[in-house]
C-alpha cells in the first residue's frame, strides 16, 4: 500500500510539472503581462544617481534561498554597488532580525503570526510592513501550497463552499452558517451516510504555520476550532530522522475512512481519496485546485510569501530596500519566480497593491 501510494503521487506530480512555467504563465495573459512594471536594465537617473552603496542584510525562510539569488542577480544588473549579506535558516529568523537590528529584511514563507507581531510591535510601537513578494506553490513541500480538502474517494460529494469549511472545521462561524456541520446529510450527502457523523481530520496545533494560516483564510481569523478535530504532526525516529510526514498520515487513515474529511497538500495524495472543488459561497463558481488556479489565484485557498519590513508609518522606505522591493515586484522580478520554479508569480493586480504599500 505504500509503495502504491508513492508512485501514485510520483505519477501526479510529474504530469502536473510538465510545461508548468508554461502553465503558470497562462495566470497573466500577454495583455495583461504589459501592464507588470519594468525594471530597467539600465538604469534612468532617478534610479542609478546616486549610487546607494552598502548592504542590504536578509534573514528568513531557507526555502526562499534559490528566489534571493535570482532576484539578487538581477538587482545587481542595475545597482551593482549594492552587497547582500543573507541569513537564511528558517522564517522564524525573519521578525526577529527585524526587531533586533540585525536585518533590512526578512523573508516570511508563510503568514505572519501575532506572537512575531506582538515582539516587533514592542520594540518599535507599530505593526511590520509586509510585502507579498510571490504567490506560494502548488504541491512543493516546504514551499507554502494551498489548502486542498480531501475526502475518502467512496464519498460522492464533490464540492463545498467556504462557509461549510468554516463550520465543518470550526466553531466560531464568522462566514455566517446558522449551525455547525457535523453530519454529511447537512451537505447533501443522501441515503445511510447522511446521519454518520463528519469526521475531520488536521494538522497537530503545535504546527502553527498550518493551522493558523487555515484560521486566517477558512475561519476569517477566528482560532475556535471543532472539539473533534483528529490531530496529525509529522513523525520521527528516535534519531530525529522523518518517518512520515502529518500530510502521508492524515490520507492514509482518510482512505480507511469513509466520513472523514481532511486539509493538507496535494503532494500527500494516494488512490483512496479525492479532492473537492471550493467555492467562496453558495453561487460559485466552483474551483478544482489545479496549477493554473492556484498560480491565478481563483482557487480560494492560495497563500502567499512575503517580505518584512521595518517601515515607521509616514516615513519613506530606505532608498536601497525601495529600490530592490521594485525590483521584486517587476516583470523582470516576476520573471525571476517562474525561473525558480516552484513558487509562482503575483497577478498583475495584487502587484501593483503591493508595490502601493512602498508609496
């Protein structure tokens, strides 16, 4: 069963990479690709006079680490004076090195948390700025894919809306549901399996970056969740070495069950269960996860990755990290995403809401 299980996955993932900056490119139509700033190559004077010697210090998410390079390599085409000196080892480096002075910047492969919030706010008596540099993956590991909801491939629903999530995973139902979700009859399931209980399955909560990341886009911020939640975390060795991941754990008991329901990654997926298409309401569309809809962002549950920093409110960016964020947030910096490829470009119109938070 494992081995099927892995050289099922293996065969998906391989389709779904073929041509995939193809694929990916198919988010930002040619009329719309003329719309993404260009960075020069060389430079007008209002960007190469004066020169902006020194450093520009970076902490945070290894996974980022090729991302830096490129896009480091081709700031440098314009402002070769520039030096970068990258710490990169975890995104739990990035808020600290803000609010400790040793970094300009921090790179966040993942939503900020309050606690990281809560410490930058109590040095500085004001919020972090946070720029979304690149929208996250579609099924890398480590590299800030979307939610997927899974169900046993037995059950014949195919499709939810963003307020049954909420209610089917929570408790707190900010997107309006008059009740909880706790039997498949009340999402149209019919026959014997309509009065079985719905049983949900998660990440452990000592894995924050899921769970709160799902509270933010499903919950609308709220952190109740079901009683009933099954709970998975990764599993290891006496060593340390991983066994398994919480992603291969929660599928292969879901395959076993025929009520549950799960969120994780589509790179976890194995024979016995099936993905649902999300809808935001009850009108849809509908929208199945697949490469195209995450790297256009129609599907409901894409996040993103971002770049922090230390911004006083009414005050201007540093010329430096100005100039290297608009560079990030250009055609070319785009481009240098689909180069790494694995994360996926912004869409032209969260760019340009991005590069209005460095006015």
């Amino acid at each position: 069963m494992l081995l099927l299980r892995f050289a099922y996955t293996a065969l998906l993932l391989t389709t779904s990479l073929i041509a995939s900056a193809q694929i990916a490119q198919q988010a930002i139509p040619d009329e719309d690709r003329s719309k993404l700033p260009d960075y020069p190559a060389q430079a007008p004077d209002f960007v190469a006079g004066p020169p902006m010697p020194g450093v520009i210090r970076v902490w945070g998410n290894d996974f980022m680490a090729k991302l830096q390079v490129l896009w480091e390599e081709g700031f440098h085409k314009t402002h070769p004076e520039i030096r970068f000196d990258d710490t990169l080892k975890s995104s739990a480096q990035a808020l600290a090195g803000l609010y400790t002075n040793v970094a300009d910047l921090g790179l966040l492969g993942r939503e900020v948390w309050p606690t990281e919030v809560l410490g930058f706010q109590k040095m500085f008596q004001y919020e972090p700025l946070g720029i979304a540099a690149a929208t996250g993956s579609f099924h890398t590991e480590g590299k800030t894919w979307p939610f997927i909801i899974f169900v046993n491939k037995s059950n014949p629903i195919s499709k939810l809306t963003m307020q049954q999530l909420d209610a089917i995973f929570g408790t707190g139902l900010r997107r309006g549901a008059k009740e909880r979700i706790t039997r498949w009859g009340q999402v149209g399931v019919t026959g014997p399996q309509a009065s079985h209980p719905i049983h949900v399955y998660g990440y452990d909560m000592i894995i924050p970056g899921f769970t709160y990341a799902f509270q933010q886009i499903v919950f609308k911020g709220s952190d109740k969740w079901t009683g009933d939640l099954r709970e998975y975390t990764n599993a290891h060795r006496p060593d340390g070495k991983l066994i398994h991941t919480a992603g291969d754990l929660m599928l292969d008991d879901l395959a076993k069950d025929p009520d549950g329901i799960a969120f994780t990654g589509l790179q976890f997926t194995n024979p016995g269960v099936k993905y649902l298409a999300i809808a935001e309401n009850n009108s849809g569309p509908y929208i199945e996860p697949t490469l195209l809809t995450t790297a256009n962002r129609t599907y409901p549950m894409v996040r993103s990755i971002y770049i922090m920093l230390n911004r006083k409110p009414g005050e201007p960016v540093d010329p430096k990290l100005h100039e290297f964020l608009r560079y990030v947030l250009s055609r070319q910096g785009q481009e240098d995403v689909l180069k790494e490829g694995d994360f996926l470009p912004l869409t032209p119109t969260l760019l340009q809401e991005q590069l209005r938070k460095l006015e």
